[in-house]
C-alpha cells in the first residue's frame, strides 16, 4: 500500500511539472535588464545585440571577477553558499577554457577586447532519487521524452540562471547581453546522479554555444 501511495504522490507531481517552459524573468539588478528582449526561438531566454558592431574586431577577451546576483529574486533557494561559489567558479573557467588555445585571453583593456561580466543568477539543484525514478517508471520516461523534444527541462533535474553582458573594453559600451534559463537534455542521465550536476552540464552548454557563435563571428570553419 505505502509504494503504491508513493507512485500516485510521484506521479503527481510528475504531472504537475510536466507543463510548458516559463516565461522569461528579467532581473532588475542587472546592467543590461532594460534592454534585453524575450526570443521566440529561445524559450527562458533574453538577449540584447547593439546595432552596428563590428563584432570580429574583437579577438581578445577580458574576463571580470563571476558576479553572485544579489537581488531579492535571485533564484538560490535553500542552496549553500559552498555551492553558490563552486558553480560560479565553474562557470568562468568553462568560458575560459572554450577560448583557451583559439583566442587571447588579457587582463589589460584594448581597442580589440572584448570584457566579458558573468552572473549567476540561480541554481536549482537536482534531487537524484526522483530524477532517476521518472526515467524508470513508464509515465516519467514518457514525459521526460517529450520534455526532451521540446528543449525543457527534465522532471526533478536542476538548472542554472545565468546572464553574459559582453561590453568594449575601452568605452563600457553594452554590446550584446544574454539572461538565460537552462538545464541539459531532460533524458541526459549523466547529470541525475548528484545535486550540481545539471547545473554544470548547463553551463558547459552556454560556454560551447558562446564559442560557436565567437568562432562563426570570426569566420573560423570547423573541421
């Protein structure tokens, strides 16, 4: 009896987070708030682009210190502080690591560099035992199927909250800015085995995406 009043209290709450992506939230105590804009093709995504830049001048990158958002709608919960730094470390390491090798990473302003300020502004911690559990039983793998399709994130996994503004070294002219919500493919197993995971998968996914999008901008074909 008491696993079958489990299943139906999983099964529950299952349901209850099977729904569509949330809207994005913008986060007020951010430089670029005001100017970032909803992407239709990005659910739980805000990006801004200044008109008019000659983006592939800039090929060297000048990191800030990671920034822990502050603001009373920051998204850490009940999450520790040791946790807080550590994704945030993790976090400016995987951007460096995406440059390291391609591009010049300085520590001095230019007329070619480009700063880059990384905030995290929220984690949600993946709770290991229900996250395995709803891609076992046969309605949790079904959902978390079609959450898979539709770039959500999977049931019980945890996200980042996190936001690049990307500004010319020299004037602090705001360039191009992001605020986004994300977590790994919700049947992507390898990130349900302890709380952080997801949230770094997520990260490592933001950083390879950023390098892309650098790589395209300078024309750079991949092999």
């Amino acid at each position: 009896m008491k696993k079958v009043i489990f299943i139906v209290i999983l099964l529950s709450l299952i349901a209850f987070g099977a729904g569509y992506a949330d809207e994005p939230k913008k986060y007020p105590g951010l430089e670029s708030s005001s100017q970032l804009q909803p992407q239709p093709s990005a659910p739980e995504t805000l990006i801004f682009k200044k008109e008019g830049v000659d983006a592939k001048k800039y090929i060297k990158f000048l990191f800030d210190s990671v920034e822990i958002y502050q603001g009373p709608d920051a998204g850490f919960g009940g999450v520790s502080l040791k946790d807080i730094n550590t994704v945030a470390d993790f976090m400016k390491s995987e951007f460096v690591r995406v440059l390291q090798g391609k591009y010049a990473i300085v520590d001095k302003p230019g007329t070619d560099v480009l700063r880059i300020k990384l905030t995290l502004a929220g984690i949600e911690i993946t709770r290991p035992a229900l996250a395995v559990m709803t891609r076992i039983i046969p309605v949790g793998l079904a959902l978390n199927l079609g959450k898979s399709a539709t770039g959500m994130q999977g049931s019980f996994t945890g996200s980042v909250t996190c936001a690049g503004e990307f500004f010319d070294s020299e004037t602090n002219t705001l360039l191009y800015a992001f605020l986004t919500k994300r977590g790994p493919n919700a049947m992507d197993v390898t990130v349900v085995l302890t709380g952080l995971d997801a949230s770094k998968k997520a990260i490592t996914e933001i950083a390879e995406k950023f390098i892309e999008t650098v790589d395209r901008v300078q024309g750079v074909v991949k092999k």
